[in-house]
C-alpha cells in the first residue's frame, strides 16, 4: 500500500533515514556543528550553526570584507591543542588582528600554495591528517570533480572546513552542501544563503559584526592628533587589509 500524503513517514522522512528531510524544512539530521555566534545566521542553517566535517563556500564579493570577522565566534570555540591552518590566505595574515581577538592560544598554521594544484593537494593532506580543528582555504578556479573529493574527504573528519572562492564562483555548480555570498553591509555583512539542506532562502541576512562608533561627550585634545597619523607612520610597516 503506498503511503498517504498524510503518513508518519511522509511527514517525518528523518524517521526513515537521518539523510531524508521535507524540501519546506531545513534538513535536520543530526550532525555535529559550531555555533556562529549570531542568532540570526543560526536561524538559517541547518541544526542552528556551522557544519563540521563538511565542505563550506563563502563567496565575498572581495576579499577583506569582514569574511574572517564572520568566523571568529566560531574559531574561538574550537580545540585549541589543534592547528588552524590558513591555505593560501590573499594577503598576509596579521597575526595580531588573532590576539586581539582572543585567539593567541591557538596554534596557527600559514601555508602560502604557488596553484591550484598546491592548495588542492594541501588540503587533502590536512583533511586526512584531521590534525586540524578548521582548514581556512582560499582558492579560485576548481573543477567540480575536485569539489566533490574535497567534501567526501571531509565528511571523514571532525573539522571545520571553509573554501573561500571568488564572488564569481556562486554561478557555478558546486557539491558543497552549504554556499554563502558574502557583500559588506552596515557594520557587518549581507550573507546570502545560496545553497543549504532545506528550502531556499530569498532573503540576505544582515549580520552585525563591529559595534557602531558612538561620539564621546568630552572628547580629549590629542584624539584628533592621534587619529589623524597613519598606521603605517605609527608602526612603521603596513597593516595586512585581513586585520579588518
């Protein structure tokens, strides 16, 4: 007898197999996540935060936007006796931007990659190795069957694994099970959720992360003096545009 539309197990597909969800809800099988740190993106991912052992896009529409700012409530939560290994970051990581945000007890792991091929290879090592709490890797061009290898071997580990792509990359096909495209909003970013288990998301979700500047009642004299000398002039070097 088929089921009627009304069956327990139409209604209810996870009670079949933890992979089956309704396309109306968000897939709810169990699977071990972090928290984002913010309530409103929680909302909109499966089981309320970032996957781990699962391959995740985020596309900015340019690099230095806030992608970084975005992750840190969840690097923060992570294994501190395991790496995070930056791949093939664009720019010089600023160690320092990591302290300030509390962070410096983790062990951070900076390789710098030539190709594609270089980062690909080196994220396979680290996937396999599972020595990593979180693989932060940034790459442009990757074909699809080097996408799918990449989230089969991550669903073999425990790690928070996060592929950086070009804004560009959103019109492609890709096997990750959660993309997101990231633009620069108001004291934060507009994250638009291209791909999830569940049901589209139409709407971009503006997630805050700088506290707005508010104006001193009393501001001192040598303020404006001191704000109005550069970075470079005060440490004598360049910051790196990731310490934003």
């Amino acid at each position: 007898m088929n089921a009627s539309p009304r069956s327990p197990a139409l209604l209810h597909p996870e009670r079949i197999h933890p992979a089956l969800w309704r396309g109306s809800q968000l897939a709810g099988a169990r699977q071990a996540i972090i928290p984002t740190g913010f309530d409103l993106l929680n909302h909109e991912l499966p089981n309320q935060g970032w996957p781990v052992g699962t391959l995740i896009e985020l596309m900015p529409c340019r690099p230095g936007i806030g992608e970084l700012h975005l992750l840190r409530p969840a690097l923060a939560q992570l294994d501190c006796n395991r790496c995070i290994a930056l791949l093939g970051p664009p720019y010089i990581p600023y160690f320092q931007c990591w302290f300030n945000w509390q962070l410096g007890k983790h062990r951070l792991l900076w390789i710098k990659t030539e190709t594609v091929f270089d980062s690909l290879w080196s994220a396979e090592q680290i996937l396999k190795s599972q020595a990593c709490a979180a693989l932060l890797c940034w790459s442009s061009f990757i074909r699809p069957q080097a996408l799918r290898r990449l989230q089969w071997l991550a669903t073999q580990t425990d790690t928070l694994f996060i592929l950086f792509r070009p804004a560009a990359a959103a019109r492609q096909p890709s096997a990750a099970p959660l993309r997101l495209a990231l633009e620069p909003a108001m004291q934060g970013v507009a994250a638009s959720i291209l791909k999830r288990r569940g049901p589209a998301c139409s709407n971009p979700i503006l997630i805050p992360l700088y506290l707005a500047r508010t104006q001193t009642a009393s501001p001192m004299p040598h303020v404006t003096l001191d704000l109005s000398l550069s970075a470079h002039a005060q440490s004598g070097r360049d910051l790196s545009p990731l310490a934003n």
